[in-house]
C-alpha cells in the first residue's frame, strides 16, 4: 500500500500536479507511520516536486518576458535564475537572457544584422532548456521570434538605404527619411522610446540636413555656414546617411551663391540696365513674353544716391586698400625693387562699376552687376619648420627713395604693427632615458598574493622559453607583439606558456597552484586576408593543468570577416563556438576565472560568459598560462597580462 500510494504521488508529480503528489505522499508515509517519513522512495518524491516547483517558477519567469514592458527587469529576472535552486540546469536560459539583453543595445545601434545574430542564439538556448528541463517557454520564444522577423526585416531596409547612399544621387530620395522613421516606430513599438533614442537621433539629422539642402532661398554661403553646423555633431561619421550629407556638401559648393530668381519662362534671359548720369538704380530685371512695355514701367529708381554718399564710399574703400598694402609690407612692389603704387594695385577703383559693386553690398536683396576687383592676399605670418625656430626680427617697411607715399599717422601704424606682430615658440627636444626593466621585490614567505602583471615577468626573463622573433616587446614598451607575419608552410600554433617553475621562482611556492584569475587583453593589428577564407585568422588563451594538458580550458577568437569575433569556448583542443560579436576595435578581453574551492573555470569574453562553468582540476594541481595566435599571416597585440593569487 505505502509503494502503490507513492507510485500514484510520482504519476502526478510528471504530470505537474504538484498538489496531489504532495497528498499522496503524506498518505504513504500514513502508512508506515515514523519510519514513513525517512524513506529513500518518500525523500526521492519530495526531491521531485521540489525541483519541478523551481523549474515550474522559472519558466513562469521567463513567459513574463514576452513584451517592452518586461526589458527594463532584464537584469533583475537573470539574477533571480542564477539564485534558483536549479541554476544548473538553467544555464541555457540564463545564456538566452544575456544574448537578449546584448541584442537589445546592438538593436538600438542600428546594428541589426548583430542582434539578429543574437536573437538566434537565445531562441537556440530556449530549444535546450525546454528538453533540459522539461517546461514549455512558448511565451518567451514568440517574443523573440517576433523581435527575429522584426530585425530581419529592418537589416533588409537598412541595406537598401545603404545602396542608394552610396550611389549619391543629387535629388533628395525618400526612401532614406521613411527607412530612418519605419527604424524609429518599430523600434518604439517592440522595445520602448527608451531604446529608439539613437535611431531618433539619426531621423532627426537627417531632416536637419535636408531641410537645409532643399531650401532654394539660402544663399550658398549660408547653406555652407549652417552644413559646418551641422558637422559639429558628435559622432556624425557615424550616422548612415554621412557619406550623402557630404555629398550634398560638394555639391552646395559647386553651386552658384545666388539661387536663380523665379520665372515663368523656360529660359529666363538677364539684361543689365544702364546707370543714368544722375540717379542710379542697381537692379536686374528679368524679362519675359508677358512682361508690360517699358512704356508702362515706372521709371522711379529703387535707390536714390547721392554724390556726398558715393564720395565717401569711395574714401572708405581707399582707406581699406591703403592699409592691405602696408600690411602685406612690400609684398606689392615690382620685380625690380620700386615699391607698386596704391593706384596700380587698386587697379581703376574709380570707375563706375567699382562704386557699383560697392553700393550693392549694402544691399543684399538686389544682386552685384559686376565683381570687385582682388587684391593679392595678405600674408600675415609665416610658421617655420620645426626645429629651426628663432625669434624673428621686427623690420619697419622699407621704401625706395624715389618713392612719393605719404607716411600714415602714428595711430594707423602702431595698429598695423599690432596686427602684424608674429609670436614665436622654441622647440625643446625630449632627452628622457628610456625605462629600465624593474627588479621584483623579495618574495615573502607565504608567497606574493592579490593581483600580478605578467608582461612585467616575461620583460625580466633572461633566457626565455619561447621564440624570441614571435613574442616581442613592442616599441612603446606598453604592450608585447605576438606572432609572425610571413607565411609558413603547414602552419600550426604559436604557444607561449609560463612554466610552473618561473611562477614560483617569482611569485613564490606554489604560485601555479594558487591561480585565480587571469586576465589578457588582445588586440588583432593585421593578417593576411586569404586566410579568412578557411577560418585560419584566430588566437585565444588557456589554463593548461601541467599533470593532463588535454583538459585544457580557455576561449578562442576566431575572425570569419573584419569587424566580426566567432566567440568559442576551448576545452582541450575542441573549440565550441557559442555567439559572434560585431566589434568595433577589434580587441578580445579575455578573463579565465578559476574556483579553487569547487575545481571549475568560467570563461568570459568582453565581460560575457561564453558557455556554461567547466570542470576542471582540483584546485591543488599547478596550471600554466598559455597565450596562443595562429603561426604565420596573424599579429597580435597583447595589451595586458595579469593574473590574481590566493
């Protein structure tokens, strides 16, 4: 009777009746009264609902990740899995919780091919914990499902945009201001305005610049003045349509400075009408079929100037030209040594065309009938080259003796002096030692303990271990080049590994056995791109045990294209590639993290765990560093090495 009634309780514990499993395992242990309760077939029942209560829990969790309004708990719902009781077996969802939260900030970066990438793998963590651990997530999944198709569909739109920015076309295409809007309103809709805030940012540019583009008032100056404006924007390379603002830019500067004044007729003609001897009227009129005789135009001028005006426009641009040519200090005079006269310079300034183009710069609505003569730029200051900079002496302009020039009054000439003034700098040459290798200070008794940089020890080994011509200290001093750069046949694996015995002969006894962290930052600096085709572009670091090398533990960076990481976990020589990163600077911070205590290491990437926590050696066994690049067409960087002591 005890076995029947606890064979009935297991039946209903499979089938999720927790409740009547519970009843019928008080009834069995009714049975066989005190001694019903210490029962291996009861403790094993009440184990069984125990952990399908948390696996039941967690998967309630992870349904009520099914919209935006659940993104923000993201961090606290994973922390809540990592505490559940049956966090073993939920390592894959707690894997599909970080990819969401990955794709979330890649989604709001305009990177959609990267969060699709993502996405991916979260729906394939949710494949293995719905057999692992028997729930159904099927809330969960539809709402990665539609953030896939939703991501998929704006990468497609996106490389359109990206097409027909890249042909530049001189007319504005709406196909960019409804991809940038669909970007924001799809964004908003499955992620919140929170996370649309960069790609409204991009929208809004966008209209910025075309506004600006399309506005046929502006003049061309203006629409140049308000371009550089806009150029000041942080990060503006960065925006998707920058290539097309700059073409619009070259194409504002090509254009002409007045934008054609408005007509009816298909191919406006521009005449200039004759200044009378005593008004003048500055204006351009366009002439058209429809237009009234001149019989019927008013013959009042627009602008009524008189003679005291023009005389004293004609002062003040003397006065100008006169100061240009103190100022440029003899650059003006002949070939011969003469200084030019103010009058040739000027060339006929009193003409009546100068005085017109004069007139009508103060008045910007009608247009110039001629442009002002120029004047040969004034140079004001010249830089030398470095390294041969004196003070320059100060010389007062020199006149030929046949020269009639009046002098200028003392005031224009200290003003002019000021203008003039050059400032000058003294170039100091650096003469600084460069550093010297630092001894290590005496090892304690119990050994040095807490954090230690490893580029410090390989820099102070006397008769290194590995290949001198593929691990390196760089020219700076502040990072060590690893790997060769020619091509080898039959290229294997470039290792550097720190022995147990040069640890301990630094760090202490035992300093191999004692090891905790260790952390590397690797940087990729150039490979030989036929090597992308078969996968060969790779590096990565290990803790390897010294008694059983093949239970190796590290992370692998593989590069299938620029810009993109195949991230895996190593485990002896077998690599499992678990996710693939768009990278910017194309560093991999890699970070073993050693459990004495429970002998398993967990690997992280870029501050992400890459798969589930590995067993590994008990905790008394010496391990080794070991760095590693594929050998020949791969040069890495190694930024940092360091590694933290019990």
């Amino acid at each position: 009777l005890f076995l029947n009634y606890v064979l009935l309780g297991v039946l209903d514990a499979h089938d999720d009746k927790l409740e009547d499993a519970l009843f019928w395992r008080d009834a069995a242990v009714k049975t066989l009264g005190e001694l019903g309760t210490k029962h291996p077939t009861t403790r094993t029942l009440e184990d069984y609902v125990q952990r399908r209560r948390d696996l039941i829990a967690a998967a309630g969790l992870l349904n009520s990740i099914s919209g935006s309004h659940a993104l923000p708990t993201l961090e606290s719902s994973r922390k809540a899995l990592e505490e559940n009781l049956q966090a073993r077996i939920l390592t894959p969802a707690l894997f599909s919780l970080r990819e969401l939260e990955a794709s979330t900030r890649d989604w709001s970066d305009g990177e959609f091919r990267a969060a699709g990438t993502k996405l991916e793998n979260a729906v394939r963590a949710v494949d293995e914990v719905e057999a692992a651990a028997g729930v159904t997530l099927t809330a969960y999944r539809s709402f990665l499902m539609g953030l896939l198709m939703a991501g998929a569909e704006l990468h497609t739109n996106a490389r359109k945009m990206a097409q027909m920015i890249d042909s530049k076309p001189d007319a504005p295409n709406d196909l960019v201001r409804q991809t940038h809007r669909h970007q924001v309103d799809v964004t908003t809709r499955l992620f919140g305005a929170a996370y649309a805030g960069n790609l409204r940012l991009w929208q809004d540019t966008y209209e910025q610049f075309l506004a600006v583009y399309a506005d046929a008032t502006l003049r061309r100056s203006a629409k140049l003045a308000r371009f550089n404006d806009l150029f000041r924007a942080m990060f503006i390379d960065r925006h998707p349509a920058y290539p097309l603002y700059r073409h619009w830019y070259n194409l504002t500067e090509q254009s002409p400075e007045f934008p054609a004044p408005p007509t009816s007729e298909p191919t406006p003609r521009i005449t200039e009408e004759a200044a009378d001897t005593d008004e003048f009227r500055p204006f351009v009129r366009v002439e058209s079929p429809d237009a009234p005789d001149d019989d019927d135009v008013d013959e009042t001028p627009r602008h009524r100037l008189s003679s005291g005006v023009i005389v004293l426009a004609i002062g003040g641009v003397l006065l100008l030209i006169l100061a240009a040519v103190v100022l440029i200090g003899g650059n003006g005079a002949s070939t011969d040594g003469t200084p030019t006269p103010a009058s040739e310079l000027v060339g006929n300034a009193t003409t009546p065309e100068f005085v017109v183009a004069a007139v009508t710069e103060e008045a910007p609505t009608d247009p110039p009938l001629t442009a002002m003569p120029t004047s040969p730029p004034a140079v004001l200051a010249t830089v030398p080259v470095r390294g041969s900079e004196t003070a320059l002496p100060t010389h007062a302009p020199t006149t030929s003796s046949t020269s009639s020039a009046t002098p200028l009054p003392s005031v224009t000439a200290t003003l002019i002096s000021t203008l003039t003034r050059t400032p000058t700098f003294t170039w100091t040459p650096s003469s600084t030692p460069p550093p010297t290798n630092t001894p290590f200070p005496t090892v304690p008794p119990g050994g040095l303990h807490g954090e230690q940089n490893l580029l410090r020890l390989v820099d102070n080994v006397p008769n290194p271990n590995w290949r001198t011509d593929a691990f390196t200290p760089g020219q700076e001093g502040d990072y060590w080049r690893l790997g060769i750069g020619v091509e080898v046949p039959n290229a294997g694996v470039i290792e550097i590994a720190l022995p147990p015995a040069l640890l301990e002969s630094v760090y202490g006894a035992d300093a191999a056995a004692r090891i905790t962290t260790i952390d590397v930052e690797l940087e990729l600096i150039t490979f030989n791109p036929p090597l992308l085709i078969d996968n060969q572009v790779y590096f990565g670091m290990m803790l390897q045990p010294v008694t059983d090398p093949s239970r190796a533990v590290g992370a692998q960076v593989q590069v299938p294209e620029s810009g993109i990481f195949n991230i895996g976990q190593r485990i002896g020589s077998t690599v499992t590639f678990n996710m693939q990163r768009s990278v910017g600077a194309q560093i991999a911070r890699i970070r073993l993290v050693r459990d004495l205590n429970a002998s398993t290491v967990a690997v992280y990437v870029n501050n992400e765990l890459v798969g589930s926590t590995v067993r590994f050696v008990s905790g008394d066994i010496p391990v080794m560093p070991v760095l590693y690049v594929r050998e020949g067409g791969v040069i890495v960087h190694v930024n940092s090495w360091r590694l933290t002591l019990r």
